[in-house]
C-alpha cells in the first residue's frame, strides 16, 4: 500500500514538473481542433492552474495582476491605432478604392512579360502601405484580378500564388496590425531583458522603431516577388503572357488615368508613414490621421459633381485644412498658456483655429456620402468585428502568459534556448523554426501574444538588437498566411476564386513565395542593417 502510495507521489511530481510543456501542448491541439482562440486560451490557463494549484506548484497571487493587464491592454495607446488601422483599411476596401488602382496598372504594366502579376504586387504594396488588412486585400484582388489573368491565358497557380503573395505584403510593410501588437510585445520583453540583467533604466522601443526597421525589408521582399515573376515570366511565356499593346489603350490615355488614381492613396501613405517616421505623430495619431484621410478619399470619389455642400468641394477643403495643420503643428509651437507667444505663433494659433473649424466640414459630407451608397453600416460591423477579436485574444494571452509563467514556464524557456547548439545562432534559429512550423496551423495573432512574450525576454538577454529580432519576426509570421493547411490568404482566395482553379493550384502557386520569403528572412539575418539602418539614422 505505501507502495502504490509513494509511486502516486512521484508520478504526481513528474507530472507537475512538466505542467508548463503541457500547457503548450494542449493549447496546441485545442487550437487545431478549432475552438475559438481567445476562449482556447483563457480556457487552458485556467484548466492548468487548477492543476497547478492542485499539485501545489501554482501560486494563486500570479493571477492577482490580470485586472491591470486586461485594463491595460484596452487602454493602451500604442494598441487604439489598430481600430483606427483597420477602420482605414475597411474603408479604402468599401469604397471600391482598390478596384481603380487595379484596373488602371493592369493597364500601366499589362503589356510586359507577366504584366499583370507586376499589377497585383504593385497594388499589393500600395494597399498593404495604406490598409495593412491582408484579409480585405486578398478578396478584393480575387475577385478582381483572377478572372481577368485566367481570362487571359495565365496559369491558375501562377496566377492565384501572385494574388496570395502580394495580399500578404500588409504584414511587413507598415502600418501593420503585426508590427503594433508586435512593437508592444518586443517592448515589453526588452525591458524585461533589461531589468533581469540589472539595468534599471532600460531603453525602450516603440511602435515607430519597428515601422522604421520593416520599410527596407518589405520593399526588398516586393523586389523579390517581382523578381520571381519577371523569371517564370521570361523563362515560361505560357504562364504569364503579355496583353497585347493595342488592346490597352494609348500609352498617354492609360498614363493619364494612372495618374488621376494614384495621387490620393500615395499622398494617405505618405501622410500617415511620413509623420510616423519624422516625429511628428506617435503611431496612434497617424492612425487617427489615416482613417480621417481614408474617409475624405471615399467621400471625393464618391460624392456626385455639382454638389457643393456635401460634395468634393467639402472634402477638398477639409483635406487642405489637415494639411495645413500637419505643416503648422511642424512648423510652430502652437501650445496655449504659454508665458510669451511671439507674433508669428499667435497668427500660427488662429490659423490653426479656422483650420480646425473647416475639417469636420468634408468629414461630414463623406459619412453622408458613405451612408447614401450603404457602406456605412459594413465599415462599421467589419471594424467593430476584427477589433474585438484581437483584443479579445490580447486579453485570452495575458490570462495565459500569468499562468505559464507562475507554472515555471519562462525558466523552461530560457534554460531550453541556452542550451541550444550554436549560442545565440542556434537559439535565433530554434526559434524562427518553431515559428514557422506553427504558422502552418496557428494565426499570427496566437503567435504574436503567446510565443513571442516567451521567446523574446531570452533572445533580448542575449544582446540581439530588438527591432531586427522584431522584423526577422514579422517577416516569419508572414508566411503563416501562405503555410497550408491552415494558411488565412490561401482560404481568403479559395473562397472567391472561380470554380477553374482548383486548390491544389492556389497551394502550388503559393509555394515559390513561401521560398521568396524565406530567402528574405535569410538576407536579413546575413545583414541586419537592412532593418536596423533606417531606424539608427530617424531615432538614435
């Protein structure tokens, strides 16, 4: 009897040892069973302190910060930008904004090689600079661009691995719901990494960092993907045939009409990334910049000429207005109850006043415009809906990420990446492995706040720099939409392609841009200055 007894006990304590492992691996395969993320989350957390507390290696005050951590995530003001970020997206995907821009460089660069896979890569970058929303620019080029290149003689994988590409590419160029929830991650780990090797005034890094560090490499992996293209394009002609010149038009009409599509999403790039990366605004206010100036941008293309109170003449004056306070706010020192304001500050102040009166002015007039062609309504269900499903899952990983780590789990973590082969190589590699295997069944959000909050504060500790760790991981996280079987743009398509393109063609086509990818997470990791370059010469 005290046999059976002592051999409870220790399987008990083999058990308890290993809680932490098993927390993993059981929100592993809850998550590939389907069951919804946040509640597969929170759900195992509990589960496994419950066990915790019952083998008695559980500590019940780790869970006495949650309230703060669930209060500070929704009061966050690095994580309001993503509403906005996606509230902008929405819009320009509504307003039949992107449709333009795929007709008219379906006309610019349809008459090369591959021309219209060029077309989709281009509008893929435009868009992912101005939506970020991978989801939304995936159907809207599906629906657009497939029939059109299977209609003119384009291979189906070809033709479907482009669109899937290019939809991805809002991942890694900014703004990117990854790179704000992953600037928030890395900047909590940094400072963790800090504090343990006793620096009790750590540096930080922003959300500003990672959108700095992540321009050059994702305008690399948009070289790569035309590359790839302009290859199968030369080497195989079937594949991807040029439209012949005079089915397009005059090269001056199609330059023309290019031009009259693509100074508005060009001038909203530049207004939400340049103030980003000049100082001017803090990633949430270039936010609430963006969605203002993606509204003004639907409400002029679809207010009805003639109409002056709520038509373009009401937009074009509020966008002059914002613009004009953009260069004032730069310019001058417009703060009020100063002790001394020069003459040129107070004229600054009261220009700036009779700016501010004239913005809601298009701002109402392109709500009416919305509201009068019914897209109201879905910009608002399609924000309200991806907004709370991210901050739902934000709130499931911090429950998660308590209990692991009361559990042991952040030692386990860190002994494991310091025993790997190699040092810090080694550990780097380990990790981006493990995240790419995960991206075949797991969405980069998962990834995001549960992985990254255990791998980073390890790596950090090691002396990597964290905005280069932050981009190698967006840009790893990037092929997680790509991975069958449960690769999100790969669904996204298979859900609006035509009934002619058959899965196995949108897998195939998509894995050349897996290997397109990775080479990039290869070249970044051979020179990190790539990614670190830009942010040393706008912060340090």
């Amino acid at each position: 009897m005290e046999f059976e007894i002592g051999n409870v006990a220790f399987c008990a304590c083999a058990i308890a040892g290993w809680l932490d492992i098993l927390m993993v691996l059981v929100l592993c395969v809850v998550l590939v069973m389907g069951y919804p993320v946040a509640f597969s989350l929170a759900g195992t957390a509990l589960l496994f302190a419950v066990l915790g507390l019952t083998f008695g290696v559980f500590d019940i005050s780790y869970l006495i910060p949650f309230p703060q951590r669930v209060f500070g995530a929704v009061s966050n003001t690095t994580l309001i930008a993503v509403p906005m970020f996606i509230l902008m997206g929405v819009i320009l995907e509504k307003s039949k904004i992107a449709e333009e821009l795929l007709d008219e460089m379906a006309k610019l660069f349809g008459s090369l090689p591959g021309g219209l896979g060029l077309s989709v890569t281009i509008v893929g970058m435009l868009l992912a600079a101005s939506t970020g929303i991978v989801g939304a620019t995936v159907v809207t080029m599906g629906l657009l661009s497939l029939p059109t290149m299977l209609r003119r003689g384009y291979d189906p994988a070809f033709a479907s691995g482009s669109i899937a590409a290019a939809g991805t590419l809002g991942q890694i160029i900014p703004p990117s719901i990854v790179l704000i929830l992953l600037g928030d991650v890395i900047s909590n780990a940094y400072q963790r990494a800090q504090l343990q090797q006793g620096i009790m005034s750590p540096d930080t890094v922003s959300v500003g960092h990672l959108f700095a560090g992540a321009l050059l490499p994702g305008l690399m992996l948009v070289g790569f993907y035309i590359c790839w293209q302009l290859f199968v394009a030369l080497t195989s002609p079937k594949k991807a045939p040029a439209i012949p010149a005079a089915e397009l038009g005059s090269r001056k009409e199609v330059w023309a009409a290019a031009m009259k599509t693509l100074p508005p999403p060009l001038i909203l790039i530049i207004a939400v990334l340049g103030s980003i990366l000049a100082g001017v605004a803090t990633p949430t206010e270039a936010a609430s910049v963006g969605a203002i100036g993606a509204l003004l941008i639907a409400g002029m293309r679809l207010a009805p000429k003639g109409s002056l109170l709520a038509g373009r003449f009401a937009v074009l004056v509020s966008a002059i207005a914002i613009i004009g306070l953009l260069i004032l706010t730069s310019a001058l020192d417009l703060r009020l109850g100063r002790d001394s304001i020069s003459i040129m500050e107070t004229a600054g102040i009261a220009i700036a006043f009779l700016l501010f009166a004239l913005t809601p002015w298009g701002v109402v007039a392109s709500l009416f415009q919305l509201h009068r062609e019914k897209a109201m309504a879905p910009i608002f269900d399609q924000t309200a809906r991806v907004t709370t499903m991210v901050f739902t899952i934000l709130i499931g990983a911090a429950l998660f990420s308590l209990v692991f780590r009361g559990l042991g789990g952040d030692d386990t973590v860190h002994r494991a990446l310091a025993a790997t082969p190699g040092g810090v190589v080694g550990a780097v590699l380990t990790v981006m492995i493990v995240m790419f295997v995960l991206g075949f069944f797991l969405d980069f959000i998962e990834i995001t706040l549960v992985v990254v909050p255990l791998v980073g504060p390890p790596l950090l500790a090691m002396g990597l720099d964290p905005v280069w760790l932050g981009v190698m991981m967006a840009i790893n996280l990037q092929t997680s939409f790509l991975t069958p079987p449960f690769g999100f743009a790969l669904f996204y398509l298979r859900g609006v392609a035509p009934p002619e393109v058959k899965t196995a063609d949108i897998y195939r086509g998509a894995i050349p841009y897996i290997g397109v990818q990775l080479l990039a997470l290869g070249v970044l990791a051979l020179w990190p200055q790539i990614a670190t370059w830009l942010p040393g010469v706008l912060y340090d």
